[in-house]
C-alpha cells in the first residue's frame, strides 16, 4: 500500500467522502456507475483509493496490476514509470490536478483535469474513454480506438492514425498508410510490404500495425519504438 493513499475497504475513507469527490468527474455516465458500484464493492476484487493531495509514484502505476477499480488524487499525480488501466476488469482515475507520467497506456476511464504530460500517449479499444480538462503534452499519441476529449492544446511531435479525438484545433496525424510512419515504429511492428511498380522501381507500403500488444509492451517497460530512437531516462 502506497504511504498517503487511503483505503476504501479498510475503512480509512467513507463512501460519503468518495461520493463528494466523484461528483467532480466530468460525465455524469461515471458518476453513476461508480456510486452504484459502491453498494457492492465488497463483493468487487478491486479497491478506491484516495489520496488528499499530491501523488508520487517513484515506478508504474498499473490501476488493475494494484487491485484498484477506482483512484482518486485531490492534487496532481506524478508516475515516474508508465501508468496503465483497464476496460476489463473496468478502473477508473480521477485526478483533480495535473497528470504527469513517464508513457500512458489507457483502457480505461482516466479523467485529469488539469494538463497530462508524457512521453508516449496511447489508447487501448473504445469501450472506455478519456478526458483531459488541460493541454496534452506527448512526444507521440496513438490513440488507436479510444475516445480523448481535450478541453485544451494538445501538443505532440507525432499524431498517429486518426484519433476519435474531440479537440478545438484537431493536430495534423500521420495516416496508418503513410510511409513517415516508419520514422517512428520498427518495421516488424507494422504491416510493411515491398514491391515494384510496372517500371521496375522499388515501392513500399505501410497498412497499419502488425502487432500492437507488443507495441503496448515496449511502451509499458520504456522501451523504443523504433530501433534507432534514443530516449532520454
């Protein structure tokens, strides 16, 4: 157990604490869901955890790795390592503050309401959703399927694909066809294919990922990309 988080089923936060503080999520979808889930979270393998405050998590943060369905943060959430959630079994983040985190994997419901920063941003299917009340800043951002709502700037060297992305000033993306892709994924990640055109001159096309669970691994233990990309530590 993390030192200034407080534990729903130990009985060191009460439900009228969680409820007051779930009622700052964006859609009222969530509000529902989590306060009905709170009559039967006895019965639920996952925890609330609750920190009045800031939040420093000195390595990953993985909300279904922890057992927690949901974690509430009054303050700003710092995540040295790579932060991930979960559409199955569902989690949910509430972060009142800033997000910062060294790469985010998100499956599930991830609410921050000030600005999220990290180095790589990437979505994981569409059954849950995210919502940043702030600015975005990632090095790169695949939303894959996910839906991002971004109530500010996002700024990112490299969109990839086309996000289900609700944003003022939508960002130019790289399309899962478009050669410059290669500049940032290694070729065995990706659905490459060389050929030739009628003259005899060497053509290559992209069509999308080849394997995105191991391109979620990479970006989960820090690892490139990209064979030739450095990364800062």
């Amino acid at each position: 157990m993390i030192a200034n988080v407080r534990s729903y089923k130990k009985n060191q936060v009460s439900q009228a604490e969680v409820i007051t503080a779930i009622g700052r999520f964006h859609d009222d979808y969530k509000i529902k869901r989590v306060t009905a889930a709170l009559d039967e979270i006895e019965d639920y393998t996952g925890d609330v955890w609750f920190v009045d405050g800031d939040l420093h998590i000195p390595g990953d943060l993985d909300l279904t790795q922890e057992g927690v369905y949901l974690l509430v943060v009054l303050g700003d959430l710092v995540v040295d390592g790579a932060y991930g959630d979960s559409d199955d079994p569902e989690s949910f983040l509430l972060v009142t503050g800033n997000m910062r985190a060294r790469d985010v994997v998100t499956a599930g419901w991830l609410e921050v309401h000030g600005n999220l920063s990290t180095d790589r941003l990437i979505g994981d299917y569409n059954d849950c959703s995210a919502y940043i009340g702030g600015d975005v800043h990632a090095r790169l951002f695949y939303g894959e399927e996910h839906h991002f709502t971004i109530d500010g700037a996002l700024s990112a060297d490299a969109v990839i694909g086309r996000p289900r992305l609700e944003i003022a000033t939508p960002p130019a993306v790289i399309g899962m066809d478009d050669l410059r892709i290669l500049e940032h994924f290694d070729r065995a990640l990706l659905r490459v294919f060389d050929d030739h055109d009628n003259n005899g001159n060497a053509i290559t096309y992209v069509d999308g990922f080849r394997d995105f669970r191991e391109l979620k691994r990479r970006v989960n233990a820090g690892l490139p990309l990209r064979a030739a990309e450095t990364r800062d530590n």
